[in-house]
C-alpha cells in the first residue's frame, strides 16, 4: 500500500514534529487500536491523545502492533482540566505513561486552562519539572488564549511549545495564530476539518478542489499547511487516511488561499466558549 512522507516543522525547543498528524478521540478498544496502527503503517507519525480519551492505553497497543520504531514516533497526551494542582498533575502524567506502556511522552499538553479553577500555572510547572525528569520532551497547552500564554510567560519565564485550538475555515483563529507566530509557538489544529459531513458540500470550497483534482479535505488540510497550523485529522478508513496525509504534491495559489480565509464567521466555531462545554476537558 502506497505511504506518504511528511515533512517535519521545528518547534522552539529544537524538536521536530510531522506537519500533519492523526488525531485519536473516540478510538479506544481492539477496533481503535487497528485503526492507528493502520494510520501509522500508513505514514502517520504525529498521535494525538488525552487522558480524557481515555485511550492512551489503545494508542500504546497500537504502536506495538507495528514495527515502526518508538523514535521515529511523536506521541501526544494531555492533562485534564481537574487535575492542575501541582501533586495530581505529577501523578496524571505518570498515569497516563502507565496507561500507555511509555517510557515518555513526545509532547505532553494542558488540556485546557480551567480559568475558573485557576490553577494552570501550577499544571504548567509539573510538566516543566515533568520535562526536566526525563517523562516529557516538549511541553504545550491547549485551548489557551493569549491572556493565558502571557501569564505563563511571566510566571514561569517558558512559553509552549504548542497551542492546540480549534481551527478550519470556519473559524480561522487570525489574531490567535497571529500572537503564536509572534512568540514562536506551533498552532495545531484541532477538528481541521469541522464537521466534515457538513463541510464537504461547501461550494466555495468543491470549487477550488475541482480545480485542484483534490478533495475537499485536502484542500482544507493544505490551508492548514499553508497557513503555519499542523492539522490532526481523524479517520478510520485506510483510503481517508491516506487522502488526508497526501497533501505535499501540490500548493494553493495565493487567490485559493484568500477564498478560504473569508469563509471564517463570527458563529463558525464549534464549541461557543461556555465552560460548560469544556467539561470533558
């Protein structure tokens, strides 16, 4: 079966991550676990996944299950909102090791900032003594607005290496991505493709893709490339995974890019920012 190579982006810790990587929610159990060894045999190496999956275990039996080796690997988790006192944060990242069968974590993320609780500066300094102790090799956040990143900074005097936010034409994140570039940190892309039963049949976007010979989803997955984002896609079909990591055969054109940025829309995201919404964060 025909594999895709992809190419790498450097973080500001010196560690490289793949461009497009392959996100595991709602994947757990036996069927799970087939599906991303089948991403990984297919050319993934970038995993993405949560305590809050719970399916860091499945993730580590589907590495086993092929024969990649552990390093060529970047293997993602994430600390859930609940746990960002300093004690339980050091315990969830061993547990999630544990869970996974890891020896470390490539990247290990806050889920999200819990500004209510109001501890995730706390968090934020178990994954950096986390990191200094060998079970972390680059440490992010996710959901992080810039207010949040700024307070880290000056807290802690480290920045993430990575913010994962919701991003795709819809809801293109301009300021956002805008302050990463300014401080050097990764954007990366959760729900790339929004909804995609829904955005697939976007006319705007079915036009560029005939126009490109591609598919919806890899001209979507391409802007995110363009722009700067590492986008995490979803699939269990061996074809949509391979269709989905294809995409360094061929550009968008300045106009293609400008199109899809003007799809963005003040209700387009979407989770709308309720705290309750982020529950299972």
């Amino acid at each position: 079966m025909m594999t895709h190579t992809v190419p790498n982006v450097t973080m500001h810790d010196g560690v490289t991550i793949p461009a497009v990587g392959f996100g595991t929610v709602k994947l757990n159990g036996n069927e799970g676990a087939g599906a991303i060894a089948n991403a990984i045999r297919n050319g993934y190496r970038l995993l993405d996944s949560a305590y809050n999956y719970e399916n860091e275990g499945t993730v580590g039996e589907a590495i086993r299950r092929t024969t990649v080796p552990r390093e060529e690997l970047r293997i993602t988790s994430k600390l859930p909102g609940r746990y960002h006192s300093y004690d339980k944060a050091v315990v969830t990242i061993q547990e999630s090791l544990y869970r996974a069968g890891l020896d470390y974590y490539d990247l290990y993320l806050i889920h999200w900032p819990n500004p209510i609780q109001d501890q995730y500066v706390e968090a934020w300094q178990a994954l950096i003594d986390a990191q200094k102790w060998g079970l972390i090799r680059s440490i992010g956040v996710s959901n992080f607005l810039p207010e949040h990143l700024e307070r880290l900074k000056k807290e802690t005097g480290i920045l993430p290496v990575i913010n994962q936010v919701e991003l795709h034409p819809f809801f293109n994140q301009e300021a956002q991505r805008k302050y990463h570039d300014e401080n050097g940190i990764i954007t990366e892309s959760w729900s790339p493709l929004y909804q995609a039963g829904d955005i697939i049949h976007n006319e705007t976007l079915q036009g560029i893709a005939g126009k490109h010979g591609r598919t919806v989803s890899q001209i979507i997955l391409r802007w995110h490339v363009q722009i700067g984002a590492v986008p995490i896609p979803r699939s269990t079909s061996p074809q949509r995974q391979l269709e989905n990591i294809g995409l360094f055969d061929f550009t968008l054109e300045d106009e293609d890019m400008q199109t899809i940025n003007r799809l963005t829309r003040s209700d387009g995201r979407i989770f709308d920012g309720d705290p309750a919404v982020y529950e299972e964060f």
